[in-house]
C-alpha cells in the first residue's frame, strides 16, 4: 500500500517535521491543528476562535484529503483548560453531524504556540 502525503494551503503549513495528512489506502491521518490562521500563521484569539479554527483547518484538509469531517471515524481534542470541554461540543455540533465520531478529550498542560486547543482526527474515504 503506497502513502500519499496531502498538502493544502487553506490550513497552516507544518511548523515542524509532519505532514498535514498522510493517506493510506482509504484511511486519512489528519495531523493535530491549533487555533492559526493559514494566511497569517497566527494564532487567532480567544477560545471560541481557537476552536472554530481548528475545525476550519481540520476541515480544509479533510478537503484536501478528497473527503469531508463527515468522513471522520475518530478525533482527538487536547485542551490546556478542561472547563472548555462543553464549548467544544457546542461548536462542534456546527462542524460535525450524526453519527458522530469517536472522540477523546484530554487535558494537557501546555499546547504549541501557547494555543488552547489542539485537534486530530482518522479518516476514512471512499469505503
């Protein structure tokens, strides 16, 4: 099985030694996205902006990828704050539609660029 490395310029470019997707077969590995913004490679303000962000972002490579978030089978949300579990939830009931996606919720104790949330996800496509 060959890997297809997927590159798109509607999310941010890697800041480090990763790919933004990486496909195999029909499954898309959709690295983690914080709250940047892909024209200024800034990190957008505030919580709620942070996490709109990183679903647009999850969301352009899922594009990329030749699917959709409604393609996604499990994501993963790491917040520095455990108290924005709900907002999460609630904003992403605006990206994401039944049947939901597995998903873990963890809390750690610092994010790249100070960002407050962080998100990856599996994909799988055409199945």
């Amino acid at each position: 099985m060959s890997k297809q490395i997927i590159k798109t310029n509607d999310a941010p470019q890697a800041i480090g030694t990763y790919s933004q997707a990486v496909k195999a077969g029909n499954t898309v590995y959709l690295s983690g996205q914080i709250g940047l913004d892909p024209a200024s490679m800034q990190l957008v303000e505030g919580i709620e902006q942070q996490i709109h962000r990183v679903f647009q972002n999850l969301q352009a490579v899922a594009l990329a990828s030749g699917g959709t978030l409604a393609d996604v089978v499990k994501l993963n949300v790491f917040l520095t704050d455990l108290s924005h579990f709900a907002k999460v939830s609630e904003i992403m009931a605006q990206y994401f539609h039944e049947p939901y996606p597995a998903r873990a919720a963890v809390g750690v104790a610092a994010l790249p660029r100070g960002a407050l949330v962080e998100a990856d996800a599996v994909m799988v496509i055409g199945a």
